[in-house]
C-alpha cells in the first residue's frame, strides 16, 4: 500500500510538472494604428496554425513580421501562400523577420506557422501585417486639400510634399514604435508567466513531498508496529510451550502427585495386610 501510494504521489508531480496549461491564441490590436493587426499564438508541439488575410493591390505596401518570443531554440517554419496556393514566401527554424508581400491579386492569403518538428515544446509566436488599408482615416483634413499659399505660391509645393513625408514617415514610425512595444509587451508577460509557472510548480512538488513524507511515516509507524506485535506473539508462544514442557517433566514434584501417590501406596499396604495366610501344619 505504502508504495502505491508513493507510486501515485510521483505520477502526479511528474504529471503536474509537464503539463503546462497556456492561452492557445491572444490577440494585440492597436487603436492608433487601424491598418495594421497583430496577434501572439501559442503553436503547440506536432502542430501548424494557419491564419488567412483578404488583400487587395490597393493595400500595397503589406509589411509581414514575425517574432518568436519563447520556446525551445526560438525557431519556426514559416510559409506565406498567394490566393492561388502559390508560395510567395518560405522559412525553415526562423527567428524573426520582416518581409514586403507582393500582393499582384486581391484574395485570401494564408500566413502559416508550423512547429511540426519540434517533439515536445510549444512556441509563443507574434507577427503582424500592416498595409495601407482605412489609411484615410489617420490622413488629417488638408491632406489631399490645396491650400490658399499652394494655389498662390507655387514655391511652396515642395513644403508640401516635404510635409506629406513627414507624415508618412511618422506613421511608419509609430507603427513601428507600436511593433516594439506589442512584442516588448508579449515577451515580458511571458517571462512573468514562466516565473509564476515556477512558483506555483515548485510549491506544488514541496506540498506533495510533505505529504509523501506523512505517508511513508505512518506506513513505517504501521509496520513496526505490527512487526513488534508478531514478534512479541511468537515470543509468548515460545515461552508458553517451554512452561509446559517444564511441568511435564517436573510433575513428580507437585504436592497433589505426592499426596495421590502416599495415599495409592498406603491403601496398598492396608490390603496386603488384610489378605489371610494359609494355617500349614508340619
């Protein structure tokens, strides 16, 4: 009993040490940034998640990144497929990486993920698009306007492009900004989540241990007391024997022996003398 129990007690840290329970799939958007989308998957191990984008020519330029934040050498194949199932893009254990999409067709392209060739660890992967999709919608309201000095000042017109740059250039800054601070975000609450994991896992090994020691005490306790009362039983079953083989042989030295034999010896004499002997005259 006590090593089934012990038995037990090991399955269930074992057990409870290598199942590790995860989100599968979480998702970062970010609000000041609507022609982009971003997302942090958990890829399991002997799996490949695939997640499909409707694109159009007119959402060029599509920027691709992806970034493996945790998980055994940090690797992962990735493949990006055209509507037509066509490979536009192909990596074997990458990292990370920033890619342009040529989007030549409007339709559903695939952007897939495979951790088929790892046996055990899961991969914690975030990747992203951005692409000029609702781009209207962060262009102020003199964007595309001519203004009083363009119309009366023709020197100007290259302070207005300068500035169109400008802003463009803000905004891929601040995508990118946006990037850092989403995969910053994702890589330090996994490392929180790896560390709580720890605690929680190595208290769980010491109340399990505490409780395996109880058990193997009060088996212990158990067993010696049944080993001290068969040995006290047989104890008093070897004394018990030896007492009657001592009153078997010594039973001539008991009073009541001596008394039945005095008196089986005096009835003896008293019969013999009672018995008449024969008159035999010569």
């Amino acid at each position: 009993m006590m090593y089934l129990v012990a038995w037990l007690s090991i399955t269930f840290v074992i057990l409870m040490i290598s199942v590790k329970t995860k989100s599968s799939q979480s998702e970062y958007c970010s609000e000041l940034c609507p022609n982009s989308v971003a997302f942090t998957v958990t890829i399991l191990a002997w799996r490949e998640e695939c997640f499909y984008e409707f694109l159009t020519p007119s959402d060029l330029p599509v920027t691709f990144s992806y970034l493996v934040i945790t998980g055994g050498r940090l690797d992962v194949n990735v493949a990006v497929a055209a509507p037509g199932g066509e490979l536009i893009y192909m990596e074997y254990l990458a990292r990370q990486d920033t890619y342009d999409l040529p989007v030549d067709t409007s339709g559903i392209y695939k952007f897939c993920f495979s951790n088929k060739f790892s046996w055990i660890t899961e991969k914690l992967v975030y990747f992203g698009l951005k692409f000029t999709q609702n781009d209207d919608i962060l262009k102020p309201d003199w964007y595309d306007k001519p203004t009083r000095l363009e119309e009366n000042q023709g020197n100007l017109t290259q302070l207005e492009v300068s500035l169109k740059q400008i802003h463009i250039n803000l905004g891929d800054t601040q995508d990118k900004c946006d990037h850092a601070k989403m995969t910053r975000t994702s890589e330090e609450v996994a490392q929180q989540e790896d560390v709580v994991y720890v605690i929680l896992t190595f208290k769980q090994i010491q109340i399990t241990s505490i409780l395996l020691i109880l058990v193997i005490m009060l088996g212990q306790v158990i067993l010696v007391k049944k080993y001290v009362t068969l040995q006290l039983a047989g104890y008093v079953a070897a004394e018990g024997k030896s007492l009657l083989r001592e009153d078997k042989r010594d039973w001539k030295y008991f009073p009541e022996t001596f008394k039945s034999r005095n008196l089986k010896f005096e009835f003896d004499q008293r019969n013999s003398a009672k018995v008449k002997k024969p008159n035999v005259s010569i």
